[in-house]
C-alpha cells in the first residue's frame, strides 16, 4: 500500500507540474486534458489538465486542474512532508519551494537532531522539510 497525495488547481496544474518537476528532478507522465475526453467543453476548459502525474525517486503526486465548475479553494489541513538525508539537497530543495511564496520556520537544527524547516509555495501547498 502506498499513499499518493493528489492535488487540484485552480487553472495552473501544469505551470505547478513543471516546476516541482525541476525542483524534485522529477518526470511528469500521463498527461490528460478536459479536451481529450469532452471535445464540448468550452475553449478556455479544453486544454486545462484532468489528470497528471508527477514522479521522483520513489515518489509520486498525483494533479489536476478539478472539474469543470467546481471551484478550488486551497486549505490549511494538509502538509506535503519531504524526509532527505543531504543537507544541501535540503536546503536547495526549501529554498526553491520558497521562491515566491512564505516561509513558515526557516531551516534550522531542531531538538529531534535535524534540520527542518516548513513554507508555504507560491502555489498555496504547504512543505514540511526534515534532514536527518
């Protein structure tokens, strides 16, 4: 069994794809479009992303632009949480998530031993950063 968050955009899946796909060095596959399934659809809903899937590593996030009609509201009650073993590969990885967006806890030697650190991207996820 394996957990595989999946997260929904309001008009911007694959500008969001693209670029945890840098920041990871990830590969995005199976990209599906509203268009390819409901030729009906208006223009401006035609192209935006149905279904897309990110992988890195062992790693993988699931996305989509939602439904057609249904708004999206990006909440507080999820955290995407990364365990890394290299400092710098830490770091870097924070640094990129936090490019346009919040830090919420800067980087920094915690109590439990590691270097941890949490932000908000400029996409409304939040990331928890933990170097052991």
């Amino acid at each position: 069994m394996k957990l595989i968050p999946y997260l929904n955009f309001p008009g911007n899946t694959e500008e969001v794809m693209n670029t945890y796909a840098k920041i990871f060095d990830g590969n995005v596959h199976d990209v599906g479009r509203f268009g390819d399934t409901n030729p009906q659809l208006p223009d401006d809903q035609k192209n935006r992303i149905m279904h897309g899937r990110l992988t890195f590593g062992d790693n993988m996030l699931m996305f989509s632009d939602g439904m057609p009609g249904r708004p999206i509201t990006n909440g507080d009650s999820i955290q995407l949480s990364i365990g890394m073993n290299d400092e710098a590969h830490a770091r870097s990885v924070f640094d990129q998530l936090a490019e346009g967006g919040t830090v919420t806890m800067p980087m920094a030697k915690q109590f439990w031993g590691a270097i941890f650190g949490m932000v908000t991207d400029k996409y409304g996820i939040h990331w928890m950063i933990n170097c052991d």
